[in-house]
C-alpha cells in the first residue's frame, strides 16, 4: 500500500486522498459530514458521485486509531476494528471490567457481544433484551462518532499544527508519533463515563 499522496483534512481531521493499493487506485474521501469533504483540491470530477467500492462495506481503505489518533488502520469493512492494537487492548480490558461492551470497538453489534443465539426455541424476552441491547449499541456508536473529532484534535492542538491547513498524512503520523497512547485512552475512557 501506497499512501504518500492520502492526507489528512483539517475540517474533520479524517484520511483523505489517493490510496494506491494492490488491487486499484482508491480515491477516498474525508468524514461524511464534512463540510468541504468534496471541495478538496486533488478530488477528481468524477469521483464526486462515488459508487460503492466492490468487496468494501463503506468506501474507506484507512482510518486513523480512534482512540490515539496516531496510527493509520485498515478499514472499510463491516468488521474493520476501529483501534490499534495497544488501544483495541486497553478499551476491552476496560469493557471486560464494567461487564459490558460500553466503548464499541467497531460497528457491527456481534464485534461488541450482542447476537441472538438462535436455537429451536428463541424466547422472546431473549429477542427483546437484543433488540434494547441493540439500540444502546447504536447510541455508542454515535457517540463513538463524536469522540472521534474531539480526540484527534486534542493531537492536532498537541502538534502545533496549522488549524487551517491539510496535511500530509505521512506528516501528521509523524507529527504525533511518541503522543502517550494511555493518556488518549484516559481521556476515551473519561468522554464515555460521562
Ligand atoms: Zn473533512
Ligand atoms: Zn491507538
């Protein structure tokens, strides 16, 4: 993989850009809700309407740590882990702890515990307690959505970085390389408790 062109907007502060791969060349875009997410220089025409990528769930090949911001992962699936691994680690220490899935780790609910078992008898009271538990799933999920803004730009304040300027992605890794992945859990952990 190939991202030296891919950079990192400084609107959502999410990846964005061309991501050579083995398989093709990805133009992926910023967060969805980004206000300039198609006003973006190195944006082709005709990617404005972007269809979905065959044997991807969502049209994203990288995504940086949700937790501490400061590693780019694979991404674009269903299935696709939103943390690296120190921090995937931590949050499911830390949900193992409380006793439930309370920092999702990616989007589909079976990632996160909650899945009906389905024998010959399913009882309703069980589809009942997936359904709600399906729905606080959701909720976090959202949040998770929120946090995702807040936490990296507590990095992108840390680096001294130019508020108003993209960056290269390859410079904003290096930017926060050696940033205290703990503290970035800490501050996760807080945002849910609240
Ligand atoms: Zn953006
Ligand atoms: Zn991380």
């Amino acid at each position: 993989m190939n991202y030296e062109d891919a950079k990192v907007c400084s609107s959502c502060l999410e990846i964005y850009g061309f991501i050579y791969l083995k398989s093709g060349i990805f133009y992926q875009k910023c967060n969805s809700k980004c206000p300039v997410r198609d006003l973006k220089e190195t944006m082709p025409i005709t990617e404005k309407e972007q269809a979905k990528w065959e044997g991807y769930d969502y049209n994203q090949v990288l995504t940086l740590c949700y937790c501490c911001g400061a590693e780019q992962l694979r991404s674009g699936s269903r299935w696709s882990v939103w943390f690296c691994e120190t921090c995937r680690k931590r949050v499911l220490e830390f949900n193992q702890e409380i006793g439930i899935s309370l920092i999702p780790i990616g989007r589909h609910s079976l990632m996160n515990g909650i899945g009906l078992e389905l024998g010959p008898v399913v009882s309703k009271i069980k589809i009942k307690e997936t359904f709600d538990d399906l729905r606080q799933l959701g909720a976090r999920i959202d949040r998770m959505d929120q946090w995702k803004k807040i936490g990296k730009s507590h990095n992108w304040l840390s680096t001294g970085l130019d508020p108003e300027q993209d960056i290269s992605l390859i410079k904003y890794l290096c930017s926060v390389k050696g940033f205290s992945k703990e503290d970035a859990f800490l501050r996760l952990r807080e945002f849910f408790l609240r």
